[in-house]
C-alpha cells in the first residue's frame, strides 16, 4: 500500500515517562535530550528531509516542555512557548516542506503541531473556565479549581469514494486549486459510526445511498487534529444530486483514468497530493 502521509512514526511516545515526574526530570537534563525547531508551528527541514533539532539549551523562557518521545533512547521535545499562536490558513511554504519530509518525520511533526496546537486553542478548563496547566509531559492539561483531566482531542473525519460499475465518485470542493477533484470527505458526529457517516457524507453531498462499506487505511491530519479514516463503498446508481454548498461538481472516474492521472499523466481531473490520504485511497482503489 501507498503509506499515507503522516504515519510511520519512528518515535517511542514513553508512556510511562509521562506519568513518572522523577523519569521525566531526568529526560530533560539527559545530555541527549533534543529540542524541535520550529518557528511559531512551522518545522525547520535539512538537504536530507529531516526534521532540524537543537539542545535544551535553546528551550525558550517560560516555556512548557512536551515529551514527543524517545528515539533511540534519546529524549524528544517541543517547546510551548509564551506567544505561539495558533497559524491562520496553511500556507504553501509549510506544504513544499512536508513534500520533503521523510514519512517517519512528517509523522513526528504532525504530533508536536497537533498538540502545540490543542494547547494554545485550549487554555481554559471546559468544565469551570479556570486558567489551566500541563501535566502528563504535556499530554493534558489539569484544573487547579475542579481538578478536571483535559487531553489532546482527536476529530474523526471519514474519507470516501463510492464505487458504481467500475467507476469512482470524486468531487471538488470551491475552494480547491482550478481542476482538482478528490474524494468525499465529511466529520464523524456524536453517536455516529465510519459506516454511518461515510453513507451519510456521501448521501448529503452527492445524493448517493452506498452499501458495502470498507475500511481502506487512516491517517493523522494535523491541521489542526483530524484522524482521516478512508474508506470504499459501493454505490446504488450513479445519479447524482450535488449539494452545491458543500461540491461545486463531482464526476465518475474509470480506474484506468485515475491510474493515468495518479502517475502524473493528462487527465479529466488534478489528483490530491501524495501527502494526502486521499493520494493513498485512490491509489489503492484503482490497482484493486
Ligand atoms: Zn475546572
């Protein structure tokens, strides 16, 4: 299979380092022990595709530590600096260097953003609006007034193409780049399951009732915390009934075009990049 962007993550996230303060004083003053560079969210990135460290000397002031893991051995770390903000849009410099990155470090950086960025967008505690503070090397967050638990949260996002007749649903969203087309994709809700929502996305957007519904692979999406979850279906007919808030079009693709397109070739429609889940779930439908 095509690995999906954002997996293979090399680190060992040392659970027990989290819970045991005394293992986790000693990580920090480890020789060994790394720093991620990152400006405000964006990573540094070598000739090689690797992500750029530095030593715990460079630990700003003030800042609030999270154990990414141990590599190795070696000790892992991103800072929570005072001033780090959550980024507003995703701009096209941060996505030339995730092209670059190794998959097993695109996988690390997709960590440290995803939790930076729970912290910074979750300050409060939810339950009485007191300041909050970081325990668990920074995987939660705790209230002094209620002593209420908070951690990283997770948004499950199904991801999904629909199948009739040897052809595939994809649809293009106003906002995308002039050609591109990928798969549906939708949230999970509360109380619902994969197979509900991937037949509820593709009802909702398409008009389209499914059947049959397979899980194809998964990926963290960190922009800012989603869990991609792809899957197939099998559609009743292919008569569609957009909803054009949602898709300004959506067209039914043969395999042999996605193939061709997907190997960078002339076609109907601009594939998603290979970062992208959907690179993989095309990928996988259209060698089936
Ligand atoms: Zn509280």
């Amino acid at each position: 299979m095509h690995q999906p962007g954002f997996t293979g993550g090399l680190l060992d996230r040392a659970d027990p380092l989290r819970q045991n303060p005394d293992l986790l004083a000693a990580a920090i003053a480890d020789w060994r022990a790394r720093l991620l560079v990152l400006d405000n969210y964006e990573p540094e990135v070598d000739a090689a595709g690797r992500l750029v460290w530095t030593t715990m000397a460079d630990v700003p002031e003030g800042s609030e530590l999270i154990l990414l893991g141990l590599d190795e051995g070696k000790p892992c770390f991103a800072a929570l600096t005072p001033g780090m903000k959550p980024p507003a849009g995703r701009p096209m410099r941060l996505f030339a260097m995730i092209e670059q990155l190794a998959p097993g470090e695109a996988a690390t950086y997709a960590a440290a953003r995803s939790v930076l960025d729970w912290h910074t967008r979750h300050r409060f505690c939810a339950n009485c609006a007191t300041p909050t503070v970081p325990f668990h090397a920074g995987w939660g967050r705790r209230c002094p007034n209620c002593n209420a638990e908070h951690f990283p949260r997770v948004d499950p996002v199904v991801i999904m193409i629909a199948e009739h007749d040897g052809r595939a649903l994809l649809g293009r969203q106003p906002a995308w780049p002039p050609g591109r087309y990928s798969a549906l994709a939708g949230f999970l809700e509360a109380g619902e399951s994969i197979e509900g929502a991937v037949a509820r996305e593709i009802m909702e957007e398409a008009g389209v009732r499914v059947s049959n519904i397979r899980y194809v692979a998964s990926q963290p999406w960190p922009f800012a915390s989603s869990l991609m979850i792809a899957c197939t279906a099998t559609a009743a007919d292919d008569a569609l009934t957009l909803d054009k808030h949602e898709l300004e079009d959506a067209i039914w693709v043969s395999r042999e075009v996605v193939r061709e397109v997907l190997a960078g070739g002339d076609g109907p429609f601009l594939p998603p990049p290979p970062y992208a889940i959907a690179f993989t779930l095309l990928t996988e439908w259209a060698n089936a």
